[in-house]
C-alpha cells in the first residue's frame, strides 16, 4: 500500500559548500555487476520510507533469510505478512517474499516465492535456502531447497495464536528459486516434545560432504547432520540459559586478515540482562562436523545499537573465504508495532543497509568488523566535501537533510566528548547524538523521535580516547542511523524516528578543540521497489479477473495439478477444453508494461507459433505477438524470461493460444508475473 504523498525534493546544500558529482565509482568483489539505481527511483517515495535501504513494498516485514546466489544474482527471502494490520495480537501468519538483487543494494522485488496457508501447516516461519548443487535431495542439479520452520499440522485455534507444534520442513524449486512448493506435509526434522525449535541454518560442510542444520531451542542451538536434506541425524547442542532467548543461529567459515581460517558460530540473542546487546552475538573457534569448540566463553557482539535482529550472513561468492555479507531488521521486538512508517506510508519493515563483514586479529584473539558494502558508492548522486572544520563548543552546519552518509577523522588532544549531531529540529531541541568521550563511543536518540515507549536510548562501545583520534562513517536514512566506528570495530544500528523537517546537522565538542577533517556528505538515489504484479495464478475457479477466452476454452477454467514446478493448487492447462483437440485461446486483461521482465511457467506440447498448429504464449502489444514461448513435449513446467523494457510505457496482454488437435496438442501455463 504506497501512499499518495511526493517525492521530498532534494534540498539544495547552504552556505559555501563545494559539490560535484560521482563518475564512475568501482566496486570490488561480487557485488560489481549490474549496480544501478533502479528505475524505482523514478517513483515518489512516502514520508517515512528509506531513501537508500530495503524496505519491504508494503504491510510487514521481520527476518531477513540468508541469500543464495542464483543466475549471477543474490535471491533474498524474507519474512513477508501481506494481512498485517499493526495489531500486535493478530496473527495473520508470514511467507517467504523474493528480492534479487546483482550488488545487495538495488534490489528488484518479485513477489512472494512459497505462499503461506497453501498446505497443513499454515504459515512459513524463518528458515534458509541452499542451492544443491550435487542433487543430493533428488531435486535436480541445481534446485534451491529450503529448511523451513512450520507448525505441525496446527488446529485452527493454534493458528490463531502460532502456538502449534514447531517442526522443520522442507519446500523446493526448480525453477531458480522463485516459485517453491513443500515437499509433502510432514516434517523431516519432527518437533520432540519441544516448546521452542525453529529457525534452522542449514550449511554445506564440503570436507565431510554432508548438510549440516543449526536449530534454535530458546536456550541453546541443537546440531544436525544429513547427506541429502531429508533424513537429519541430531548430533550436537549448545548451552547458554544466561543471553536470553535465542534465535536465528548462523555458522560459517571465514579466514582472517593474517590467513588464519576460522569458524564462526553466532545467533541472534538477548543480552540486556548482562548489559549488552539484543543483536548478533557470535564466537570465533572451530568446527569438526559434529561439534563447536569455542575460542572464548563470551560472545562479541557483530551491532551494538539497538535494532539490529534476526540478522543472516551470506558468503561473497567471488571470494567465499575472505569476506561475507550481512543484514540484520532494524526493528526490536519489544516495540516492533510503534514505527510510524505504518499509519503514515502503510508498511513496516526496514533492514540494515548490506555489510561486508570480515576478520581481523587482535593479538591472540579475533573479532569480526563490517563496513557498509562498496557498492553503496554507485548510487551516490552528489558528494559534498566540507573540508576540516576545527569545532570547540557545538557548530551548526549548512547542510540539511535525512538521508546520507557523513564521513569524518576526527582529531583532538583535550577534548572529553565529541560527535555530530543528527536530525536536529529548527529550534535544536530534538537531535540524535553520535560521538565518542574518553571512555566509549556511543550513539543517542534520547532527545527525538524513538521507538514508543522504550528505554532504550543510548547504546553504548569501549573506546580509548587518549588516542586522541576517531574515525566516523555515519548513515542516516529516514527513520535509521547506522554509525561505523574506526572502520567498523564497532557499530551501533538504531530506528531514529525524527519527525518529517528535522534535518539539521550540526558538530560539537567539550573540553576543548576538535578538528573533523575531511567531512564529506553523500547522498544517494532511491532504491525503493516497484512491487511484482501478478498478471495470473489461475488458483480460481475462472481463468481471472478481466481474462478471456475464446473456442474450446471459453466454458473452461483452471486445472487441479500436481506438476513439478507447480505454484498453487492449480495451473492454466488447455487440456481442460477437451483434450488435445481443444483450440482457442486465453488473453489477459491489458496492462501497461510498467516493470522490467514478464517471468512465468510453461509445459506442454512443442508446437512453436508461426510452425501452424501453435501451442504457444505470447506477448502482445498492439495486438501483435512480440514474445512468445512454447512447450517442449513434456509435464515438467519451466521457467521463462522475458525483458520487456524495449515496451515500457505501452498496452499489451498475455495471451495463451492453442491451436493444435494431434499429440501434445495442449499447454500448461502458470504463474504469470511482471516485475523489475
């Protein structure tokens, strides 16, 4: 649901502030191709909405799932309620959504890739996607398969309140992960009496060859093994009743910058009653197939601040060993119903901006640190270098503005406490603070708009400040400050919801002098999506809404199937009109070509148009067939592309046509959808 309300325009810089323009910017690693702004950016974003982080098109958002990579590009999942209502005792059940994306900053959205309430057990919980490659599951080479939380078939008054049996099952696709049906109704790793068992990480151990699943049981992680991701053998648990409930586990391997190759075994935790964070907790040490050995008792914390959640890593598929990416909710849920993004642009849901995470030793130990990923550059639409400003007391500067990043080294010798002063109201009263005193770094949103009702305002890190110097990388975007501290040693991730005007920016210092050298403001464009449209899923009991039909299939309607690639209950299939000699066709209302591709599934007979007889789809515009596919002789639906952009802007329909009366005289067509 997009709001009616403008595009804010971009304020002109105040003062005497020397701007020019980005040309070119480089990327390194995987995250090179195909980074540009999305046509989206072209659209009018709402009052509320990021500028430059993913947001989910509309109603509700949580876990982010880790990504796979598939056809040169990230497929990310996540958790997606198109029923919500922000009413916080409903439970109106979440699917897995699709986002692809080349570089984890523009990404392109493609609808919602396992549908909940299609089966027994109800909705889709978090879980994770792995792309087989060897077939070990018996999918296909190459089927994205996914380990998924569910309730055992739930009653209906469990489903009112999610409060079914928690089992992991298993959904697949054939068709590059965008489509994924389950693999029957019962689980593969069943439940066992257990009150919490949800959010399986599966990995791929290669030196055992064999899966390996991590499953959260509130306080601990239980481990699992299996040779083909049906039967899992349970081999391990880890303990930990003093860092809350525990959710989301994640392990991975990773080699640091002295070429020391650790594993990394981390979970999404509540530290409050220790006095640390509700984020990513994580611990370095190593892992036999069966069991982690930890390098130290207590964990480190990947975020500091306070809505940082649920958070997934994925590996840099150019370079798997050397960094890794990562992104976390930016929301808590202790007050994940209080963003105003709701009642004013009607959806809820933002992630972090995408990190580059990697390792780094410290003497005998080692820590992991994350910069936002580079090709956040290739979306920069003006860069605003200030120079050094030397500051003693507070400074207001020209600059306004709520979406950009502020880059400084910040240099002193007396001074007790430092920082830049953020979202700041026309009379100064309401402000977020990021900076640094003698003894931590912190970030504050005390003094603005924050999360209703929450305490916590201040996060907080060690810091040394005899060193006398600081490095600051500090993102502000809309209703999210995200501060990188010494190159990302530490990082502190808030929701800061300052009213729509509060954009002015100042620095201060206490305790004598400081100079910010180099401070450079970036601005960058939009990376909102324009949402998938569904053009037909033939899941009722006519061909759709505004669909026509001529011949044979004019008394017809969809088909109840059970093919391999299936979406739904039911397909397209022109059998229905009387067998193989059934002729005519089925069209589409008329739309406009407003998105990127038309992606849909075909099967059936392999009469190509213009070969007469024709089995085949096409695409119409003007009336004629600009596109078109056919079948290939067989049930198996595949996937079909097809870039429109050549057509943007102009009428056209979907039309299927069957033309042919002898052997595979019938198509079978499902899933009809265009997105960017």
């Amino acid at each position: 649901m997009e709001s009616a309300s403008g595009r804010r325009s971009a304020r002109r810089v105040a003062g005497a502030l020397t701007v020019f323009a980005v040309i070119g910017a480089g990327v390194a690693g995987a995250l090179t191709s195909g980074s540009e702004v999305s046509a989206a950016a072209a659209a009018e974003p709402d009052e509320y909405r990021a500028q430059y982080h993913f947001t989910v098109p509309d109603h509700w958002k949580n876990d982010p799932q880790r990504p796979v990579f598939v056809d040169g590009k990230f497929h990310y999942y996540y958790l997606y309620n198109s029923d919500y209502d922000a009413d916080p005792t409903a439970n109106f059940g979440t699917a897995w959504r699709l986002a692809t994306s080349y570089d984890g900053v523009v990404f392109a959205d493609q609808g919602v890739a396992a549908p909940k309430k299609t089966n027994a057990n109800y909705d889709l919980w978090s879980g994770s996607a792995v792309v087989d490659h060897a077939n070990t599951a018996g999918f296909g080479a190459g089927a994205v398969v996914m380990l998924v939380t569910q309730m055992d078939h739930p009653t209906l008054a469990q489903q009112a309140n999610a409060s079914g049996p928690q089992a992991q099952f298993l959904w697949y696709s054939t068709d590059g992960g965008r489509n994924f049906r389950p693999y029957g109704e019962q689980p593969v790793i069943a439940n066992g009496g257990r009150a919490d068992f949800r959010d399986p990480k599966v990995v791929w151990d290669a030196e055992r060859s064999r899966w390996v699943a991590l499953i959260a049981e509130r306080d601990r992680v239980s481990f699992y093994t299996s040779p083909d991701l049906k039967a899992w053998t349970r081999t391990w648990e880890y303990v930990n009743p003093g860092i809350g409930t525990i959710e989301c586990p994640d392990l991975f391997r990773i080699r640091a910058d002295d070429g020391t190759v650790k594993w990394v075994f981390g979970v999404s935790a509540n530290g409050y009653a220790t006095n640390e964070p509700a984020t990513f907790a994580y611990w370095t040490g190593s892992f036999d197939g069966t069991s982690f050995a930890f390098d130290q008792t207590a964990p480190q914390w990947l975020d500091h601040g306070f809505d940082w959640y649920g958070a997934v890593t994925w590996e840099d598929p150019v370079a798997p060993l050397d960094r890794r990416y990562a992104v976390g909710w930016m929301n808590n849920w202790d007050y994940a119903h209080s963003t105003p993004t709701w009642s004013a642009d009607g959806f809820n849901g933002t992630d972090s901006i995408t990190r580059e995470i990697r390792l780094a030793r410290d003497g005998s130990s080692f820590h992991l640190v994350s910069q936002p990923v580079a090709a956040l550059a290739d979306i920069a639409t003006r860069i605003t270098p200030l120079g050094d400003v030397t500051v003693d007391g507070f400074l207001p500067l020209g600059y306004r503005g709520d979406a950009y990043q502020l880059e400084a080294e910040v240099s002193w010798q007396a001074a007790t406490n430092i920082g830049v002063q953020l979202r700041q109201s026309a009379d100064g009263t309401r402000h977020a603070d990021v900076g640094v005193t003698e003894t931590y770094a912190y970030l504050n949103r005390g003094q603005t708009g924050r999360p209703a009702g929450t305490w916590k305002t201040e996060s907080r890190t060690p810091f040394d400040g005899t060193a006398g110097t600081v490095r600051l990388r500090i993102l502000v975007d809309r209703t999210t400050v995200e501060v990188f501290v010494d190159d990302g040693r530490h990082v502190h991730s808030s929701q800061v919801f300052a009213p729509p005007g509060d954009d002015g920016l100042a620095l201060y210092s206490t305790g004598g002098p400081a100079t910010f050298h180099d401070v450079t403001i970036t601005e960058f464009g939009s990376v909102a999506q324009r949402p998938a449209r569904l053009l037909g899923d033939f899941e009722g009991a006519t061909w759709g809404s505004g669909w026509t039909a001529t011949g044979d299939f004019a008394g017809a309607a969809p088909t109840t199937a059970q093919l391999r690639s299936q979406v739904g209950s039911r397909i397209a299939d022109t059998f229905a009109g009387g067998g193989d000699a059934a002729t005519g066709t089925i069209t589409s209302p008329s739309f406009t070509v407003d998105r990127n591709f038309v992606h849909f599934l075909i099967g059936g007979g392999n009469h190509a148009l213009g070969v007469e007889p024709a089995t085949s789809v096409q695409l119409l515009v003007d009336g004629q067939p600009v596109r078109t596919a056919t079948g290939d002789d067989s049930p198996d639906l595949r996937r079909v592309e097809w870039d429109v952009r050549e057509f943007a802007g102009r009428t056209a329909q979907f039309q299927i046509l069957d033309d042919a009366t002898g052997a595979w005289g019938h198509l079978m067509v499902d899933q009809v959808v265009l997105s960017d």
